[in-house]
C-alpha cells in the first residue's frame, strides 16, 4: 500500500488531500513455444452461452509450458496457468474473460512478446459443435464436430487399395437392411478407397468409394462419396492382410 498527501495552498490557507493506491502485483511472463495450438473451441453450447462456452489448448512441446502473460483475443493469460507436454487445457469461466460470437469471428493466440502462434477463423457455428482440428491421414483441417473436450479430436485414417481373394480377416457388417448392400460392393479385386476414424484403438468405417472391376465407371457413378446411415467396425488386424496398397 502507498499513500499520496497533496498540500494545496494560496499562501495564506492550505488543505491536505491524501490518495491511496494499491499496488498489485504484475503477472510474470511465462515460457516461449511455437507448439501450443488453439486444438477446439465451444461458441455456441447448447442453451445459454454465457460461462458455458470453452477454449481448448494443446501442448505439442515436450515440455511443460507456462502461460503466463500470453494472450487470448489479447486478453492476457494469468502466470498461474500451466499446460503439461502432450496434454490438453480447457480455458473457461473465469479464465475465459470474454465470449465468443456466434458468427463471423476469430480466436487468436500470442505469447508474451504479442507473436501471433496460432488462430481460428469460423464464418458461422452449430448449436453443441465445436469447431476442432482433425487429422485425415498427414492433412489436418477444421470441422464442426461432436465435442472432444480435454480429449483427442477425432482422427481419420485413408486406407485405399484392392480387396484380395482369401484370409480370414473380413470387414464386420452388422445385419441390417444395409448389409446386402455392402457385402456386394466390397467384392474381391474391387478398388476401394475408405476413410476410417481412429477412436478406442479401433478403426471405425466414416465413408468409401468402391470401383468394381467388371464395370468400374458404372460403380463409381453410382457408389462415389456414400455416406453410411450406421457406422461399421473394421478389425485392425485385418489391415495389413485384407488390403493390398496400389
């Protein structure tokens, strides 16, 4: 605590004025690293958005990192947050003092020398998405997604080659209405192309694109870009065996 006094006088009379400051103590600047990034955020939650919405950090660094002094949307971030090697941090409530537009905005990263180490633009937001960092196959990109708070994003694997006669590792259909459907698009020596999400160290079926031999413009018309109604389960053994790489 400080306090000021100011004598005002004319000479002949004086009044005494006293101030009172407060010194807070300043945050300390945290640690330096170009792997931390903006991995999801929440702006438009279900029901009210106020203290409901949520920022998530990952830390690609191998080490711990402070983050202190560094900036949101250049509001500062308090020296008492740490983000660990290889883990998630979720930014909300009081630590998120400010909220996020539903529609045409950006969230923006910085440390403490105000370098710009990453950002997130979004035009528009779904009610209960977030907007997060997915990995298909070496190409990483943003989607509206289900949210994967303080866990992994989702992760797509392409797996594309020829189905081969033999083995006896198969594809799992489940038996619904769609499984005829399947088992006769997945024929031996059909080209396939299928894109799987890593979750639960499983691999789930998202979406394929088959081009059968014997009329392979034809199947391609008609089964290019076939978004599944039910998700199909792949064994992971059967990988190396059941698909050959062109």
């Amino acid at each position: 605590h400080y306090t000021i006094t100011l004598t005002v006088s004319d000479g002949k009379n004086s009044n005494l004025a006293s101030l009172e400051i407060i010194a807070l103590p300043q945050e300390e600047n945290g640690d330096l690293s170009n792997k931390i990034t903006i991995s999801e955020i929440m702006p438009n939650p279900k029901g009210k958005d106020q203290g409901q919405e949520w920022i998530e950090l990952y830390n690609q660094d191998q080490k711990t990192i402070n983050l202190g002094n560094w900036k949101l949307n250049n509001h500062p971030i308090s020296d008492k947050i740490n983000i660990k090697s290889g883990s998630y941090l979720i930014l909300e409530a009081e630590h998120l003092p400010f909220s996020l537009k539903n529609n045409n905005s950006e969230v923006t990263l910085k440390n403490y020398l105000d370098q710009t180490i990453d950002e997130i633009h979004y035009s528009k937001t779904y009610e209960g998405k977030s907007y997060s960092k997915i990995q298909i196959g070496e190409t990483e990109k943003l989607n509206w997604t289900e949210p994967t708070k303080n866990k992994q994003n989702q992760k797509y694997k392409v797996i594309e080659g020829r189905i081969i006669k033999g083995g006896k590792y198969k594809i799992r259909v489940p038996e619904t209405e769609n499984s005829n459907l399947i088992k006769t698009i997945f024929q031996n020596e059909s080209r396939v192309k299928i894109l799987v999400e890593e979750r639960n160290s499983s691999l789930i079926m998202e979406k394929y694109k088959v081009e059968n031999p014997k009329s392979p413009k034809k199947a391609e018309k008609k089964h290019q870009e076939i978004y599944l109604l039910l998700i199909f389960a792949i064994l992971i053994a059967s990988l190396g065996r059941h698909y050959n790489k062109f």
